[in-house]
C-alpha cells in the first residue's frame, strides 16, 4: 500500500453541501491518480522555439538599449569632466593673473624678474631691443643693477602695452612675453594632456 498526498477537489455531483470527497488512502496508486476527481495537469517538456525566440529577441534588444544607455551615460561624463578640467584650469589662470597684477601695483620692482625671465628666453641674441610699457621702463632705467651686463639691450617705451608686458626684439625674431600671451601658453600646455 502507497501513501501519498493528494489534492482534494470539490465533487461537481454534490452542488447542495459543496463537500470534499477524498478517495480512500488505500487504493493503488494509479487507480487514485487516475480518478475523475483528479484533473491531469499537463506541462510542456520544453518551451516553445517561437517562444525561446521572441524571448532572445527582446532580451538583445534590452540589452542593446542598455549598452546604448550606458555609452551615452559614459560620452556624457568624459564631457563633463573634460568641461570641468577646463573651467578649473581658466579660473586657474584668471586668478593667477589678478595675484601678478595685483603684485606689480604693490611691487612695481617685481616686473624686473618678468623681463629677467623674458630675456633668459632670447639667449642666442647679443643685441635686443626690449618694448615694455613706460613706467615699466622708467623702472628699468633707475634700476641699481643692469638686468643683463653680458649683452647689448636698448629699452623703449611703448603705451600699446600693460604694466608686466615685455617684448624682447631680436634680429631672429622676437619674444612675446606679455601677460596675457604667458598666461596663454601655460593653459594650453595644461589643457594639452
């Protein structure tokens, strides 16, 4: 005699009391499980390949729609960063050329190591011609030490220029080394990487 759980159903002959009929526990078990009371549940072996199909269908296209998402998401992020670096490196720069102008009105005598600076820059010349703007270059003429014994350097006043601008003339060309044109080059090697 085998024992097993079964899942009673409702008798449809017994509408009035709507009572449970339960087969007798010691019938065989394929007599039970053969039974009108029983109903046979009937399940696929295997989907459907029309099914499988439509199923990988709409999971690729989820997928692609995802992996467009995220491509996008990742294009957006390198141009904010991007976006970002700059910004910095122009607020960056827009500082440091308040910080030099701010120095210079302080300091006037500290626009001596810019034209220092500027004439290292113009080495394979022995005669130049320096433009620089006129207080600067009353600054020049009074100074104590000369900026640069070894070479011949003629000093000219000029009102198209700020204070802090220098141009070195040399017969090879010339050196700007104005302020702005600095401040320039250093953003653009920063921005270069």
């Amino acid at each position: 005699m085998t024992t097993a759980i079964r899942i009673p159903k409702a008798d449809p002959r017994n509408n009035a009391a709507r009572r449970v009929c339960l087969s007798d526990l010691s019938e065989t078990a394929s007599s039970r499980f053969g039974s009108a009371i029983f109903e046979p549940l009937a399940l696929p072996a295997a989907p459907s390949p029309r099914r499988e199909s439509h199923a990988d269908t709409r999971l690729q296209s989820a997928l692609a729609a995802l992996q467009t998402a995220a491509d996008q998401l990742h294009a957006q992020r390198d141009h904010w960063l991007d976006q970002s670096q700059h910004e910095a490196v122009r607020l960056g720069i827009t500082i440091a050329e308040r910080l030099l102008r701010r120095t210079l009105a302080v300091q006037p005598d500290a626009v001596l190591d810019l034209i220092r600076s500027a004439l290292d820059w113009s080495v394979s010349a022995d005669r130049l011609r320096v433009r620089l703007h006129p207080a600067d270059a009353e600054l020049v003429a009074s100074a104590a030490q000369p900026l640069d014994a070894n070479r011949e350097i003629e000093f000219l006043s000029d009102d198209s220029l700020t204070r802090g601008d220098c141009v070195v003339e040399t017969p090879n060309g010339q050196t700007d080394a104005r302020l702005e044109v600095i401040l320039q080059r250093i953003a653009d090697e920063l921005l270069a990487e």
